[in-house]
C-alpha cells in the first residue's frame, strides 16, 4: 500500500461562481432558521422549508454522478472556515428539536381542524428535512476539515480523491447505523467528529425523529 506521503491529498475548496452560489444558499437557509426559532410561527417553519427543499432538490442533482470535487485552494482558508462550519449542524438540531416539541404541544391540544393539521404535518416536515441537514452539514464539516489538515484524515476504498458523494454517503451512514462501513478513520481531527456526530446521530434519532414518525402515524389514522 502507498505511504501516506505519496497518496494524492483532497484539496480545499476554492470559492468560485458554483462555491458562492452554494454558500448564498447555505447562508439563506441559516438566516430562515433562525427567523423561525427567532419568531416560532408556521410561517417561518414553511419558508424554512421551502428554501431547505429547493436546497437539496438542486443539491442532489449536482452531486449525485460523484463527479463534483473541490477545487485547488489555500489551506489556510480552509482552516479559518472549518471553524463556522459547526453553526449549520447546531442550527439544524435545535430547529428538528423546536419542530418536535411544536409536533408534541400541537398533538395534545384539543382544539383539531384544519389549523391543528397544517401544523403537525409542517413541524414532521420540519423534523425530516433538520435530520437530512444535519448530516449534510457534517458531510461538509470532514470535507474541509481533511482539506484543512496535513495528514490524511479519511481514506476511502476507491478514490484518492473523494468527491462530495463520497463524504455525503461516510456521514450518513454514521448517521444512519453509527459506523463508518469501507471508509477509514485516519486522522484525531476525523475522529473527533466521527464521535460526536454519532452522540448527536443516536440522541437526535431517538428523541427527535420519533416524534416526527408517532405525529405521522396519527395523522394517518385521523384521515
């Protein structure tokens, strides 16, 4: 097996018109979420909603051939970014966890209608799209932090240069079954997120998520 020195490095990302447009989006998204936990209206929840949709519907289809790989940039950028990257993960923790709470308050109340309706099915929507967030955010937190290091953090079976795919399906699927499966984990850095976004993984799974599955299950059963 080729030493580490020899292996080819991921680069860091190089902001160019496809890098300031995911940004903008990134930082559209940001500011909706925290008008909704600002405001707590279901307005705020829909449009939150509604830019987070658009978000991944174009982000999937810009992803999903694995051809799309960052360009060659400055380390030190890197380093310096790495460090905001952690607000999108917390942001969407805390708006899954305010949706739960609204799904739980919601579905006690005894008012019904319409109204009661609109809103369990907004805060379960709200629960999904934070989880599908999260991990994404954390997906985007091991690529620039292996780009931002010296030694080689993540090594992937088949690719000496991971794409965004290929960090997208390492988060989930820690996210999904708390293991890292091909790829392996390298670096402290690496392992120190690997860590906590399992912690978050397991509470957020366990806490919030079911509460988005027991408010869709009696709405099934209400209709």
């Amino acid at each position: 097996m080729a030493d580490d020195s020899t292996e080819a490095r991921p680069t860091v990302r190089r902001y160019g018109a496809g890098q300031w447009i995911s940004g903008a989006a990134q930082t559209l998204i940001v500011l909706t979420c925290v008008l909704y936990l600002v405001t707590n209206t279901l307005w705020a929840l829909l449009l939150w909603e509604a830019v987070t949709v658009v978000y991944l519907g174009v982000g999937l289809i810009v992803v999903w051939n694995g051809s799309r790989q960052p360009e060659a940039g400055d380390r030190t950028e890197a380093r310096a970014v790495v460090k905001w990257l952690w607000i999108p993960p917390l942001l969407a923790a805390v708006v899954g966890a305010n949706a739960a709470i609204t799904a739980m308050v919601t579905q006690d109340s005894a008012d019904g209608g319409a109204d009661q309706t609109t809103i369990l099915f907004a805060a379960s929507a709200g629960i999904i799209l934070s989880w599908l967030m999260l991990h994404i955010a954390f997906a985007e937190i091991y690529e620039v932090t292996e780009a931002a290091n010296d030694e080689r953090e993540l090594r992937f079976p088949t690719a000496d240069l991971p794409t965004t795919l290929d960090y997208l399906y390492f988060s989930y699927t820690i996210g999904t079954s708390f293991a890292t499966s091909d790829v392996e984990v390298c670096g402290i850095a690496a392992r120190r997120i690997v860590l906590l976004q399992s912690i978050i993984a397991f509470f957020y799974n366990a806490l919030v998520v079911a509460v988005a599955f027991q408010v869709l299950q009696k709405l099934v059963t209400m209709a």
